[in-house]
C-alpha cells in the first residue's frame, strides 16, 4: 500500500470518526423506564389506602408528594398521590390506579424531572396529552386540574441538571394553558411562585426546587381563591 492510499484512508477514518461523534452528541440521551427507587413501595402504600368518588387526587413528583394535602387544605378526602423523582411515564404507568377509584377531581403537577433528565419536550407534551384522555375515557365525572409547571432558582446550586433549561419550562406551560377548556382547568401556579429575575422566590423554596411550608401556602391559597376546591 503507497503512502498517498494511506493518507486517503487515513483521512476518510477520521471523517468517520467526527460525524459519528457529531451524531453522538446531537442525539439527546433519555430513559422513559427510569423509576425512583421507592416507586414500587410507593404504589403498594397507595393500592392500600385506595381512591374513591368522593376524593380529591393529587398526582405528581417529589413537589406534591411534600406536603400532607389533606391537613393543609382541611380537606380529608384530598389523597396524596405525589411520588419523588417521578417523570410522566411513571405517571402513565400507575395511572390506573387512579382512574379505577373515579375520583371526584384530579389535579396534576408533573414534567420537571423529565426536563431535568432530557426526555424531549414534545414527548412529555404527548405524555401529559396521553394522561388526560385516558383519565377522561376511564372516568368521565372526573374533573381534571392541570398545573403549569413552577420555575427553579438556580442561586441555591443544588439540582444542576434542573438549571439551566427555562426555555423548556416555559414552553411546555405555554403548551399546558393551551389545555384549558369546560373539562379541564388549567392552574397557571408558575406566575404565583415567580420572583422579579424569573426564579422560584427564595423565600418559598429550602433548595431552588422543592417548596417551604410557606410555598405550600402560597399553593393553598391559589386553590382556595380560585374555587378549585368546591
């Protein structure tokens, strides 16, 4: 083999090379099967305290899953069915669960850890789409509540792959507004919960993502003047 045929395939090799590694690092990396490690304990804990028609569900990740909704509304047929670390598909997979009991009404807050994780975010619109019809084809009576996602506060430096992605935040809340019709209610909580620079009040959160009691306030308040929970 000549010197100038060698330097060819040389060449072309490290063509191959960079357009691989281009590809590479265009091609977002996701996992729709991830769960949190408590998930399965959690379902079990939820299968056992059930869901019926008189219940007002709560359903989403850690930020619901903080508080005791039932105390902080004075509601006792308010359920929490908040897991950490969920993401839509996880949703999607207990939803059943929750669509069997035809609870009188659901409120959903889910989509950060999906941002924070990649998960596309014309995906997690198809997934918050897919939750809605199929709670309203499983229990029509069922009226559905959906929560614009709140923004994060990047100062506190404590969940780095939360940061950074507000643009997608923002979007999937435009999208979410866009929900709003006689049978779902959107609560836009982003608005509430937003500081002069475009974070999470400071005042609201421990960490720039979960919520203080004093959050949950705010989030109880919003229910409460909005007649949501009539």
């Amino acid at each position: 083999m000549n010197h100038r045929f060698q330097r060819i395939i040389a060449g072309l090799s490290l063509i191959l090379l960079f357009t691989i590694g281009v590809a590479s690092a265009q091609k977002a990396t996701w996992d729709s099967t991830y769960r949190p490690k408590a998930y399965l304990k959690k379902i079990e804990e939820f299968k056992a305290e059930g869901i019926d028609k008189k219940d007002f569900v709560f359903l989403g990740n850690s930020i619901t899953a903080g508080t005791n909704w039932a105390k902080l509304l004075e509601l006792p047929n308010a359920k929490n069915r908040g897991i950490s670390g969920d993401i839509t598909f996880g949703v999607l997979e207990r939803l059943d669960q929750v669509i069997s009991g035809k609870p009188k009404k659901v409120f959903v807050l889910i989509g950060i850890n999906d941002v924070s994780r990649n998960i596309p975010d014309s995906t997690i619109l198809r997934n918050y789409k897919s939750i809605i019809n199929r709670i309203q084809a499983g229990s029509k009576k069922t009226k559905i509540y959906f929560y614009t996602l709140l923004p994060v506060n990047s100062s506190f430096n404590k969940f780095k792959n939360h940061y950074g992605k507000d643009d997608h935040i923002l979007w999937l809340n435009s999208e979410i507004r866009k929900f709003a019709d006689k049978k779902i209610t959107v609560i836009d909580l982003y608005t509430h919960f937003l500081d002069s620079e475009n974070r999470l009040k400071a005042e609201l959160t421990h960490d720039g993502l979960h919520l203080k009691p004093a959050g949950y306030q705010v989030w109880a308040e919003v229910l409460k003047k909005g007649g949501y929970l009539k």
